[in-house]
C-alpha cells in the first residue's frame, strides 16, 4: 500500500510571491498588572491635613498704596514675621491648627496676630476645604481650591487696610480684596507665595467716583521648622 505522507502547515504567501512570518496571537498570553492609582489610596484625614500645617514660618511682606499724586501705586511698608502652628485638633467639624504671627516693622515695634487654620471635616472624615478664622475680625475665610497647591480667598478691606493704603474710610464706597495663595516646593523648602490684589470705589475731593485695582500685599512664608 502506498504510504500517506504527513501533510504540514507552510508558511502563508503574500501576492508578490515573498513568504510572510506567522502572526501569533497575543491576546491571550497577556496578563492584565494592576496599578495603583490615587484613587485607590486611602483618603487623607481632616486632622492630618490640619498636622501637615505645623510647624515654623519665616516672612518677608511689601504693602503697596496711591502715593501723593493718588495715582502711582508705591511702596507703603515693608515687614517680617515669624509663624508659628501648633496643637492640631478636631472640633465642631473643623481640623485646625493654632497659629501666632509675630509681625517685625523694625525699631522695635511688632505686632502679633493670633488665628486658627485649618480644614472643613467631609462627611467622611476628610479634609474639605481649607479655612482661617482671626478673631479680631470675628469671620471665617474660606480659601477655594483653583488647582492643587493653588489658593483663592476674598475678604473685605478693614478700616486699618484702608489707612495702611492710603484711603480716607470715609470717602471709600465699597472695597475688597482678593488673594492667591501658591505653595512650592524644592526639597524639604515649602514656600507660600501669597499676591492681594485690592479694588477700591472711593469719591475725590469733587465728588467723583473713582475704581482703583491694584496689587496691594505681596510676600511668603518659608517653612523653617
């Protein structure tokens, strides 16, 4: 009997006559690696948040106004100051830190400001949004969020902010200021950039009204602690 020879796969021709390679499938053979994404961390706490912000804060600040022509925008006073947070602590649904703001104007004169900063508790125990509160002024100011490490918050001027400036309070219709707050960070070197742009309507000696916008405050605080 005739032997039956054992047929074998060849390999596949293309229509130029040339022989093409076998494609394998992969698709199988593949194993799907899981990765870890920010979704899958646990959620920061509001009172870790609120530790994250202790320590020692050293600043250089600039405060600008009108000068005599009531035009040009110049200097008005330059100052430091060394900030302290301490003691975190969750309460009434906030975690906060409290914090003292020794302000140096130079010849001896300093002034202290004391507040407290922190964040909002979520309905999950997580940090929301982040907030100051100085009880000279009996307000809470809520900074939002444009990006992360990036801050807005807006707050009225005060009497004093006016006379800082320049402005006679009683000629000034409606003010406020808005700020932006950035922080960086180089190393273990965490800076705060803080810029306060100020708008003013206020009447001249003529009963005009006037709009001033400009930048009024800007300087940092450098974690040194």
């Amino acid at each position: 009997m005739p032997t039956r020879s054992k047929k074998r796969n060849s390999p596949a021709t293309s229509p130029d006559g040339k022989t093409s390679k076998p494609v394998r499938k992969l698709a199988q053979d593949r194993k799907v690696i899981p990765q870890e994404t920010a979704m899958s961390k646990a959620p920061i706490t509001a009172l870790d948040a609120a530790q994250a912000l202790v320590g020692k804060y050293a600043g250089k600040w600039e405060l600008f106004g009108p000068g005599p022509d009531k035009e040009t925008i110049v200097l008005k006073a330059t100052w430091q100051d060394e900030l302290t947070c301490s003691n975190p602590v969750l309460k009434d649904g906030r975690a906060f830190v409290t914090v003292s703001d020794i302000m140096d104007f130079g010849n001896g004169r300093t002034f202290t400001v004391n507040f407290e900063e922190g964040f909002f508790v979520k309905a999950d125990g997580g940090a929301g949004d982040r907030y100051f509160a100085i009880d000279t002024y009996a307000q809470v100011t809520v900074e939002r969020e444009l990006s992360p490490e990036v801050w807005w918050f807006e707050t009225p001027v005060s009497t004093q902010d006016m006379y800082s400036m320049g402005f006679d309070p009683q000629t000034v219709l409606a003010a406020t200021h808005a700020t932006i707050k950035t922080v960086t960070r180089q190393g273990s070197r965490e800076t705060e950039w803080v810029n306060r742009i100020s708008t003013l309507l206020s009447k001249d000696t003529s009963g005009v009204v006037q709009v001033r916008q400009f930048v009024s405050l800007k300087g940092f605080h450098t974690r040194t602690q």
